[in-house]
C-alpha cells in the first residue's frame, strides 16, 4: 500500500496541530509530576503577574499563532501564499523562543514539542523540495510551455 503524497502532506498537517493541542493537555496534567523545586519556580511565575515583557511577547505572539494557523489551513487547500507563511512563522517563532525565557516542561511534554518540530521539519522538507511544491508555484501558462 502505498501513501499519496498530497495524503501524507494533509496527515502530517493534522498530526501536527493535533499534536499542539497535546502538548497543551499534557503540560497542564503532567505539572504535577515535575520535581517540587521545579513546581515552585513553575507556581511563581504564574503568581508573578504580567510584567510589559511579556505583554510585549505576547502581541508578537498572538499574530504568530494567528498566521501559523491561517497557513496550516492555507497548506492544506494548497494555497500559493502558505507555502512562504509557514515558513516565515516558524523562523519567527525559532527567533521568539529565546525571548520568552525559561521554561519549565515535564519530560512528556517535551518529547511532544520535540516531536511537533520534527513534523514541522518533514512539512517544510515536502512543501519545497519535493514534487508536492509545484501545487504551491504559479502554473506556467500555456505559451510558456509551447516555447519550452
């Protein structure tokens, strides 16, 4: 049996915001787990308040999440402005990380976003640099293809 590519496109898609939404659960249920000095230090940063870094941080970070989203969907339907949107948000999102500070994450919920980050990579690797890219390029027009 094998597995079309625009299939396994659309799968990894879905697995892969899927996979968002479980890192989310996880890291709620499993906070619990995590080594009391670490639920302290995750306990105070929650009770700390909103300081303007992270107000700052957070209006990058919900027009990122809104774009990220819009071009998972855009990936999907094989619209052309997707392809460069996906990968803008995930170099602006690899350029936000460091900003954002510490984080504190159990061991499953990691495994999760490492996970996550490697789907996004087979994502990114087939949207450009396999047969898959051409349903994001402009269609060469009838004249063009005659001369060549």
């Amino acid at each position: 049996m094998t597995v079309r590519p625009k299939t396994l496109l659309r799968f990894l898609i879905i697995a892969n915001l899927a996979l968002a939404i479980m890192i989310i659960v996880v890291d709620l249920v499993s906070a619990s787990s995590l080594p009391e000095p670490l639920r302290a230090y995750r306990q105070a940063e929650l009770e700390s308040g909103i300081t303007g870094r992270d107000l700052v941080l957070l209006k990058l970070a919900i027009p990122l999440l809104i774009v990220m989203l819009l071009s998972n969907i855009g990936l999907l339907v094989f619209w052309r402005p997707a392809r460069p949107l996906y990968l803008v948000t995930l170099v602006a999102g690899s350029a936000w990380t460091p900003f954002a500070g510490p984080y504190v994450a159990s061991g499953w919920s990691q495994s999760l976003q490492d996970t996550s980050l490697i789907v996004m990579g087979v994502v990114l690797a087939l949207i450009y640099w396999s047969p898959l890219k051409d349903l994001y390029e402009k269609p060469k027009n009838v004249a063009e293809q005659d001369a060549a």
